[in-house]
C-alpha cells in the first residue's frame, strides 16, 4: 500500500529531529534575517534541506513552502503543497532548552489535509489527517470544554492582552507562554491550555499544521477576526490566529469584535463541521 502524507511527514519529522539534535551543542552560525524576522542556523538549514529531500522526492508533484527555502511562486500552480517549518522556536534550540518542534503540514486546494508537529527533545509527537482526528504519540486528544474567558488558561504572548486588541474588554484569562507557536497550538489541542492567540500577521508555515491538529481535536480556528485560513496563498501570511472550542472561540470574538459580525464566525476549522 502507498505510504500515506501523513505517515510521511511522520517519517520525516524523525529524521528532522535526528538532523537537529546532531548540531547540538556545535557552533551553530547564526545570523538574523532581515525585518526582524529572527534568527537562522544551519541546524535550520541542515533540517529544511533534508525535509526537502525526503517530502519531494516521495511527493514530486507537490509545491514547497518553507521558512528556510526562497519562495517559489511555482507552488501556486500546484493543487497539493507541503508547508514547512524547520526548527519552530528557533531561539530556543539556540539556547539549548528543549521546546523546539518541527511543524509539517500538506495543503491541498487551500485546506491542510495532514499535519504533524514534533518534539523531539520532548518525545512528542502531535498528527492529524483531515476527517481522522488528532493524536499525540498514537493517542487521540481533544481539546478542553471550558466555555467562558473568565480564568480560561490561554497560551499568548504578554502584547496580545493589550487593551487596544479588546474593544469588548480585555478578557480575565491565565495568560501563559511557550516559545514555539506549533507547540502552543498543539498543547490546546491536547487539553492542556484552553485557548490560543496571537494578533501578530503569521507565517504559514507557523500555523498550517497546528491549524489542523486543532480542528482535528475539536477546536474552532480563525484568524483574529473570525475568517476562515487559507493555505498555500500568494502571499503566504494569516491576520493572526485565534483557537479554542467552539464557545470559547467565540467569547473570545465577541470581546475582539463586539458589535460586528465576525468574518466566517461559525464556519471555521472544528472536528464536528469538518470545515477547515
């Protein structure tokens, strides 16, 4: 039988994360790229080069997305893309702490169909496939039932509580924070936080796996004002991302939106309406 895109970006986050931990502890060559946009190694090069060589060797016919590749417009004139992202949480593989994930995401026709995030440092291992549910290392997991803000455990950056984000009221949530953005996504998914958001513009490569990991777990997922995600777009950046289940998603809109209709509010990414 054909090796599934799950079970191949399942095979490749392995030999991801073998790639990395072996330039622990070396001189890693760091620079900072332009625009503020962080940091880079050649841990994040070694990865991006072999996941390239493993994803498009199996899949030649799919565009490539990656934080670490030249953006090649040629993936928008494929159906079916990977979305990559390397070392997610770069800084903290450069600081030798153990939050760091490969994220892995193959899109088609704009929607992710397979997903996975991994940590090895951690032995973590988050997958989904559209319409199958999500899983951390073979068991499934879904996110949390908690319906209103009020003490909600919310994974988000200190900035994203910011009154001027709230025209409804900055929300009386645990604010809580983990370096790496897949991970954060993957950790509600699992039920260990309620929510997520951030308001900043977000790579895909930062969100597309996690998005479904989410949806996959029972989480409504948007952007900050409700629209639905898109992948593989000609400029490959969402408005934000908001992820909770679905009352708790939209508390969360209310208080971001109050008065407005939200963009695509009920018809986002959730495990019971299938749409993502």
């Amino acid at each position: 039988m054909p090796e599934t895109d799950l079970a191949l970006l399942t095979r490749a986050a392995h030999e991801a994360g073998t790639v990395a931990r072996g330039f622990l502890g070396q001189a890693l060559d760091i620079r900072y790229k332009d625009g503020d946009a962080g940091p880079v190694t050649k841990a994040d090069l070694a990865v991006n080069a072999r996941l390239e060589e493993i994803l498009r060797d199996a899949r030649p016919g799919y565009g490539w997305l990656s934080e670490e590749s030249t953006d090649d417009t040629a993936r928008m004139a494929a159906e079916t893309a990977f979305i990559v992202d390397p070392i997610d949480g770069t800084r903290s593989y450069i600081e030798g702490a153990n939050t760091w994930a490969h994220a892995l995401a193959v899109a088609q026709a704009g929607t992710v169909t397979a997903a996975v995030v991994f940590l090895p440092m951690l032995d973590r291992m988050y997958t989904a496939a559209l319409g199958h549910g999500a899983r951390l290392n073979g068991l499934p997991i879904t996110v949390t039932r908690r319906a209103l803000p009020e003490r909600a455990e919310v994974l988000a950056t200190r900035s994203s509580l910011e009154p001027h984000h709230w025209p409804g009221g900055v929300p009386r949530v645990s604010r809580h924070h983990r370096p790496s953005l897949a991970y954060r996504q993957a950790l509600v998914a699992e039920g260990r936080f309620d929510a997520m958001f951030t308001f900043r513009p977000t790579w895909e490569w930062d969100i597309a796996a996690g998005s479904l990991i989410l949806s996959e777990a029972g989480a409504r997922v948007s952007d900050r004002r409700g629209g639905r995600l898109q992948f593989n777009a000609p400029h490959p950046q969402a408005d934000g991302m908001v992820a909770a289940n679905p009352a708790l998603h939209d508390a969360f809109l209310q208080r971001l939106l109050p008065g407005d209709t939200p963009t695509g509010s009920g018809a986002e990414s959730s495990r019971a309406s299938r749409e993502s």
